[in-house]
C-alpha cells in the first residue's frame, strides 16, 4: 500500500462541492490541500448534484489529484455511502470524516474505501484520511484511540458541532477566546495526533477578514505542536502557510543541534550556547527538519 501525500499539509482551504468556480479557485490557488466540501456546505437538495460535480472536477484534475480531497459527510446520516460511491471512481487525494463517534468509524470507512478502491483500479488502502475527532461528545473520550488507525494520516477537531452536540448555547468566554471544554478539544487533538504518530491540524478561523488574529492563533497552535490548519476563505491560505513553515533561523539552528548530538555519539546532554541541551533538545529538532526535509 503506498499513500500519496502532498509534500505538505499546512494549510487545508474548504470548497463547497456544488460550486465549480470555488473548487477551481482552491485549486489554482496556493492551499496545500483543497478540501472539496459536501457535508456541511451544501444543502441535502443539492448533494447528488455536487457529488457529480466533484466527480468530474476530479477526473478532470487528475495531475493535481494528490492535493484534492473530499470532506463526505459522516456516517450517523444517509449520505455516506453515496458520497463515497460518486467520488472515488475519480480517486480523491484523501477524504475528510467528519463528526465521528469514535475509533470503529474509522474502521468502517477504511471498509467501504477498501472495496471500492478495488472496484475501481485503485491501490487498495491508498486513500489517505484526515478525521474531525471532537464534534460529537462521545467522540471527545477517545481521542487517543487512533494510533495504528488505518489510513489516518491526520487528526483535526471542530468547536461549532461539539457545542451543537453538548447542547450549549455558546462556544466562547465573554473575552470571544473558546471556553474551557473547547480548549479541552484542542488539547485533546494534539494529545491524540501525538499519539497515532499523524500530525495535528487546527480547526478553522471563522473571521477571514481578521488575518492578523489568524496570524497570531497560527503561530501560536503551531508552538504547541500543530503542523497545520483548516481555512474558510482564500484569503486565508498564505498566512497559515507562513505561521506552519518553520524560519530560516529555526532550521539553522535545528541543524547546528543535529550535527552537535551526532558529533558527540551517546551524550545525553551537551553544552550550548551557554545552557545544556538533552535528548528532547534533539528529538525536537529532528521533528522541525522532518517538516522541511521530509523522507
């Protein structure tokens, strides 16, 4: 089985898959990944429409195949299957599950992509996934339960449906920052991703003309062990590009540690620039250069 990834997964820019004009502009646009949407965005009217559109935007976009995926929608509705089976005959880079109630949605859909996969001459378990581990309740105690997960290649969570699913009126504190038990998803996600060995991706900014608060919360998850972030707007995209690409600085300086700990063979912790550095020193940097120098 051999998964095709783009060369990276910073920046995750949401179309909706009954707009054609939209899911060009993602396309041609500088989103490391274009996430065509038919759950959410569009109307239940309008989903066997869309599923055809994004069939044929795919066939008809195969050379960019490896950055266009699909968010279908989750498995507690009626349009799962249908989503799925309109789509993969085009081979979506990956698909986006949404609003999972834990691990065996997981497995289900690993399933159905299995065998359709096999009905339709693709390399079975080539499809990547990316899964929204915090809108539903249920979901949030188990966040830890996607390490060996098929396909998973990333985890990412969501505020407005766990508070649907809570019951509460409001995800945010007076101040606008999110309230505890969000947060609290927030952390478990990166906790999760860190887990499963898949990176963490951020959920969206619902503001897209306020870019420098984007800026700030992008730089921000990014220091807690982020590696990307899901957009709304186009506008969007080279900000988080810009907060998940680590600096020229932070690469000199992840290298300069590197080549200290392998000079020095079976150190545990070694001087530099006047403070000690141990191991985590360099497991940290070693992750920073897998960002831009990925095997």
């Amino acid at each position: 089985m051999t998964q095709t990834l783009p060369h990276k997964m910073r920046s995750w820019l949401f179309a909706p898959g009954d707009s054609e004009k939209k899911m060009t502009k993602a396309m041609e646009g500088n989103a490391d990944i274009a996430l065509f949407d038919l759950e959410d965005a569009v109307t239940p009217e309008n989903k066997p429409m869309a599923r055809a559109l994004v069939h044929d935007f795919l066939k008809a976009n195969a050379t960019h195949q490896a950055r266009l995926w699909v968010r279908i929608n989750p498995f507690d509705g009626p349009y799962t299957l249908a989503d799925l089976a309109a789509i993969m005959p085009a081979h979506p880079g990956g698909i986006m599950l949404p609003k999972v109630y834990g691990r065996a949605d997981v497995d289900k859909l690993d399933h159905c992509l299995s065998a359709l996969e096999v009905a339709n001459g693709i390399e079975e378990g080539s499809t990547p996934v990316i899964v929204l581990v915090t809108e539903t309740a249920e979901a949030m105690f188990h966040t830890g339960s996607y390490k060996g997960a098929p396909r998973v290649v990333a985890l990412t969570w969501g505020a407005e449906d766990l508070a649907d699913s809570i019951g509460a009126s409001s995800n945010r504190d007076a101040d606008g920052s999110y309230s505890f038990t969000y947060e609290l998803a927030r952390s478990l996600t990166v906790l999760g991703a860190a887990t499963a060995g898949v990176a963490a991706v951020e959920t969206i900014s619902a503001d897209y003309k306020d870019l420098e608060a984007l800026r700030l919360r992008a730089e921000k998850v990014r220091r807690d062990g982020f590696r990307g972030m899901l957009a709304i707007h186009p506008a969007q995209v080279d900000v988080i590009n810009a907060a998940f690409t680590p600096s020229a600085e932070e690469v000199a300086e992840a290298r300069e540690i590197v080549a200290i700990f392998d000079a020095n063979p079976g150190v545990g912790a070694i001087g530099y620039k006047g403070g000690m550095l141990d191991r985590p020193y360099l497991s940290r940097a070693l992750q920073l250069l897998a960002q831009v120098d990925p095997v």
